[in-house]
C-alpha cells in the first residue's frame, strides 16, 4: 500500500545529488546548454505505466513518479502512482504519501493568511493546502511551484461548500486511488479567471486561525500546471501509449514527454491541430449526423464516457453506468476545432463486463465505454490515447503549430 | 423558528416538493426559469458560475430528480436534501480515475461526470420517476 519511491533526502548534498540522479530526478532539461554535437540526452521523456494502482482496483489509469523537493534544497523525495491528468492543472499530492523530512512553504495570500483549496471532481473532491516545492521529472525541473498537499491534518475541517460539492472526501491515497494527480491540462492556473475575479463556492480558501473564507485567488498563486514553468519543454506535452488487443492486457506502458516541437522526440508531425474553446476547453464531435459540441479528450478519464444512446447500458448493478453491448460496436467521430480543423477519432466500444469479468487482473482496455451525463458531448478518456500520439498545449503558449490552447492527434 | 434553524432539513429538495426550487434559488442566488409539460414541468436555474441546474417536478408537485451541467458543480448537499448523505457514503461503480461516478442505490441513482470546466449530472429517486420517463431525459 505504501507508494512512495526512494526519499533521497541525504544530509550530504553530493550524495543526496547522486541519490536523486538514480531516482530519476536529475539534471535540468534546460540547465546545459549543448552544443550541436554531440546530440543532446533528451530528458523530457518520462515513463508511464497504467496498473491498479495503490488501490488495486484502478482501470485505465496512467501514472508517473515524480520528484519533489524543499524549494532550494537538495532535500528531495520520488513518490510514484502519480495520476497522469490532462482534464485537469496542477500537481497534487496525498499527504500521507509525503515525508514528514520534506518540508514545503505554504503559500499565502497579500495578508499572509495560508491559502487552502478545495477541488472537486467529478467522483469526490479534495481539501488541503496550496504549498511551494520544486518539482522534477524526468530532466525537467519546475521551480518554486505551487501544489496542492491533499488531506493535511494541519487543515481538518472542511468547509460546507466543499463537501457539499458531492461525493467523498478522497484525503487518503486509498480513497484517491492514487499517491497524487498531475495535471497536465490546458490551463496553467488550474482556476484561472474564474477564481481570480471573485470568490468561488468550493474552490479557493483562506484559513487564519479564525476559520477559512471563501476568496478569490490571483492566477499565479493558484495550483499551476507544472509544464509551463518548466525553462524548456514547456509549451504542453504529448502523451504516448502503446497499442492494445481488443480483450485488453494487465498492464499498459508509455510515455509522458514534455514540450511541442521543441525536441526531436515531440514533433507535431502529420497531427491535426484542434484548438479547445478557450473557456470550457472542448471540441466538436459529430457521429453519424448528431453533433456534440461540448466534447473532449482527457487522459484522466477511465473509458471512453458516451451519451446513453450510443450503447446498450449494463444491466447488472455491479457494472451500472457502463456499456455492454452484445457486440463491439465500432464509432467514428469528426473532431472539430474553435479554429475550424477537423480529425477524424474512431473507436470501439465492447461489453465491459466481460471484459472485466473475463480477465479480472488486467487494467488497461482500449475499449471500455461508459455512460456520460452530459448528452451534448463525448469525452475521450484513456481508451482513446492507447495506440495514439496526443498532444496537449497549454493556454497562451506558442508551438510550431501555432498558440495553446489546442490538442491534437 | 423550526424554518429558521433548520432549512436544510425543512427544504430538502429532491424528493421534497415543487416549493423547494424556489428555496434552492434564494440559496443559491440563482435566476430560475420554469417549463411546465405534459409529464413533468422542469425548474431551471442558472447560478452565478455559469452552471444550470434543472429540477423536475411530477404532475403531484415532487422533485423526483435534479441535474446539473456547467463549469463548477453546484452545491449537491442543496439539491440532494436527505438523500445527500446516502449518495457520499455509497460505494461508487466506476473503476479508476475522478472523472466520473455512478451511486446505483435501490433508492438512489446519482450518476456524476466532467472535468474542469465541464461538469454534470443527475441523481434521481427510481420510486418517485412518473411513468414512461427515462433516466436519458434527466439532464
């Protein structure tokens, strides 16, 4: 159960520097400047790997280790099943997940009171303090990055407007299904204007002694994407996963790489390039005639989320919600971008409780479709990115081909 | 003084009756909008985040479901009334990842999905749903 990686928190700076580099965590994508030969170590790749995770029970879940450390120091801990999340922005971690030798600096808001944030997903929602830590991932290093420390017995109390948001309070790596989230999405503040304007019910906090209050939070001391503070490789990433046979398989494996044209091993290629709504960040699918314009790709999704019509709906109460048509049922939609491109997304969607039931240790299905409650669009969840080459680029930022935010495939 | 103290309780809104919309709109500072029909009329309120939530409310004046769809998720403890608590201690069907969850209750359905920017749902009584309608209309 417990996942966290090597702590590499050494007293001896060079052993803990030699410590960090066999973790992982080591040297600066952008700190060396090389010259054309010989060719650069690429250090924007970072493994990922789909499994069941620290509750044993996760499908189509993709996760990486990440390395964080006390800001400025080499006092540094890997901590692995970190969920691999383009619907969302900003890294997250579990408490409990965290050395109690790793010390983070709160972030506080102009009157020095401790900002505390509460953000709910779609199955629960999580409470605890926005603090600073320097990030690293593979060779790229974000620093003096604000994260969300989730479940912090230093903030016990949550306030009503974030429980009554729905769902459990998933402050335990048990509860969360993961040792963290990283939110790889097209936001780089992961409120943005929405929290900076006013005071959002179940969003962001301050919390002096005298109790937390509901407040807006400036863009740059909310929970920020760690990609765009990279100094390379910051422009979005591009998620790559290998293909899967129909019934699925045990484990999945890819990789998470960091920046959009900016390498060798990140070039856009022949992939189409759909801008998302700035705002709501979604696309235009059309099937068979019917469009859903409020559509979308997101890694952290575990199936391919579909109005109720698309499929037979399981009827067994331990599969409620999924689909288990009697055969595959193999859909293509048109994706359509704000900037007018289309790409064309087929995908299949099999009975999910035989595939469950058939193999019940394996993770990873390209083809598990479940119900979406929003009849107006179609979310692409991990299934999706099996077998692809997706990319993500962040809000405002500039790529070969042309300015975030957009995905393409 | 009961109404005072306890308005939660008191206005509970799925399951409770047709006033209870109005209740939600004063809590949740929101515009309201109502569409009568044949089978069931729909409150609709739009709340200050851009969310829409709509309440549907049977020929005999019963909130027999609610739904949600916009950027934030609106206070479900308000809406969900005294099922609220039965929908967060459920063990939810979906395996992996927050982007959605589904509560089959014998006597409860909350089906939740989205991400940021982009949330819905819908939670329904199965006993309270008036003949013929279908869990797809609930959105």
């Amino acid at each position: 159960m417990m996942g966290t990686g090597a702590f590499c928190g050494l007293r001896s700076s060079a052993v803990a520097v030699l410590a960090c580099l066999l973790a992982g965590c080591g040297g600066g994508g952008g700190g060396s400047s090389s010259s054309s030969t010989p060719p650069p170590v690429l250090g924007n790749v970072q493994a990922m790997v789909v499994d069941a995770g620290p509750s044993s029970n996760d499908a189509n879940v993709g996760f990486i280790s990440v390395t964080i450390c006390t800001p400025g120091t080499s006092n540094c801990q890997t901590i692995d099943h970190i969920d691999v999340d383009t619907g969302s922005s900003g890294l997250r971690i579990i408490s409990s997940a965290l050395s109690p030798s790793l010390s983070l600096t709160q972030q506080n808001d102009a009157s020095g009171r401790p900002i505390v944030e509460c953000l709910p997903f779609a199955d629960g929602y999580v409470w605890g303090p926005v603090k600073i830590a320097d990030l690293s991932i593979a060779g790229e290093q974000a620093m003096s990055l604000p994260i969300q420390v989730i479940g912090d017995p230093s903030y016990p109390n949550v306030p009503g407007d974030c429980s009554s948001s729905g769902g459990p309070n998933e402050g335990t790596v048990a509860a969360f299904g993961a040792n963290g989230i990283i939110g790889i999405g097209n936001l780089q503040a992961d409120c943005g204007t929405y929290c900076a304007g006013q005071p959002v019910p179940g969003a962001y906090y301050v919390c002096p002694a005298s109790g937390c209050i509901n407040v807006a939070v400036a863009n740059s001391l909310q929970v920020q994407n760690p990609v765009g503070l990279f100094s390379v490789d910051n422009n979005g990433v591009l998620i790559q996963m290998a293909s899967l046979p129909a019934n699925g398989a045990a484990t999945a494996s890819g990789s998470l790489i960091f920046g959009i044209g900016t390498q060798t091993n990140n070039a856009l290629g022949n992939a189409t390039i759909l801008n998302v709504d700035p705002t709501y960040l979604t696309l235009t699918a059309t099937i068979g005639g019917v469009t859903y314009p409020d559509s979308y790709l997101d890694s952290g999704s575990s199936a391919l989320f579909l109005p109720q019509n698309f499929a037979t709906a399981c009827t067994s109460q331990e599969f409620s919600g999924y689909f288990c048509p009697p055969t595959t049922l193999n859909f293509s939609a048109i994706m359509q971008g704000a900037n007018g491109t289309s790409a064309a997304a087929g995908f299949s969607v099999a009975n999910a409780e035989t595939l469950f039931n058939a193999e019940p240790s394996f993770t990873a299905f390209n083809n598990i479709g479940a119900i979406n409650s929003d009849s107006t669009s179609i979310d692409l969840g991990m299934p999706f990115f099996y077998g692809r080459s997706v990319f993500t680029a962040i809000e405002g930022k500039q790529t070969p081909g042309g300015t975030g935010p957009f995905v393409a495939f | 003084m009961l109404l005072v103290s306890l308005p939660f309780k008191v206005l509970a809104t799925l399951g409770g009756d047709a006033n209870t919309p109005q209740a939600d709109q004063r809590k949740m500072q929101a515009t309201l909008r109502v569409s009568p029909g044949p089978r069931y009329a729909v409150h609709e309120l739009t709340l200050a985040t851009g969310t829409v939530v709509r309440e549907y409310v049977s020929p005999q004046g019963q909130v027999f479901a609610v739904a949600w769809k916009g950027p934030f998720k609106p206070d479900l403890r308000q809406l969900m009334g005294d099922y609220f608590d039965r929908y967060v201690q459920a063990t939810p069907v979906f395996r992996g990842g927050h982007s959605a969850a589904r509560v089959a209750l014998p006597g409860l359905v909350v089906h939740s999905t989205g991400r940021t920017r982009a949330f819905s749902g819908h939670a329904f009584v199965p006993q309270l749903l008036p003949a013929g309608v279908a869990e797809s209309e609930l959105r």
